[in-house]
C-alpha cells in the first residue's frame, strides 16, 4: 500500500522505521514557519488527562491519615537530628575555637 503523503506511516513490523511501501525512507514533515509545537485538537488533552486520573488507585482516607503521620514523624526526628549534631558541633567549635 503506498502511503498518501509524506506523513503517513504504517506499522509494519517486517520493515525498518521510515521506509515507505516501495522501500524508499521517508521524511519527516517540515513545520510551517514559527510553528514552534505541532497542535493537537482542542479537547484531546482533557480527555487523556481524565483517562490518566480514572487509573490512579487513590488512597483510603485510613491509609492517608497513617502516612501523613509517619511522614510528619520522620520530618520531626530529622529535624531533632540535624539541630542536635549542629548544636554538638557548635559546642565543639567553642571548645577549640575559645
């Protein structure tokens, strides 16, 4: 089947990338000048987006809650570390530094 213009690909697995019926490779189309970004019809973008969300697996508000807490724990002991080693290195500092 020859393609009809220049855009037209088919996906035959039996020959490489770009090449057309005939054998003969293909080039990719040449955007029209200050065309930075091929357009997509209007509407495409929110309708893969809503496909995209209807996939998630969203937490349960248990699971939610849990990790939210686990998460703030460990922001708080990390915190407790770093003032803790800061303030050992400050005392040290005073020491040698006196």
């Amino acid at each position: 089947m020859e393609p009809t213009s220049p855009t037209t690909t088919e996906s035959n697995p039996s020959r490489p990338a770009g090449q057309g019926g005939d054998g003969t490779t293909q080039e990719a189309p040449i955007p029209a000048e200050g065309a930075d970004q091929l357009e997509a019809p209007k509407g495409v973008f929110g309708a893969a987006a809503i496909s995209e969300l209807r996939k998630v697996v969203w937490p349960s508000r248990q699971q939610l809650f849990s990790e939210s807490v686990a998460v703030i724990l460990m922001v708080g002991l990390s915190a407790a570390a770093i003032a803790a080693i800061d303030r050992f290195y400050g005392w040290v500092a005073t020491l040698v530094f006196r």
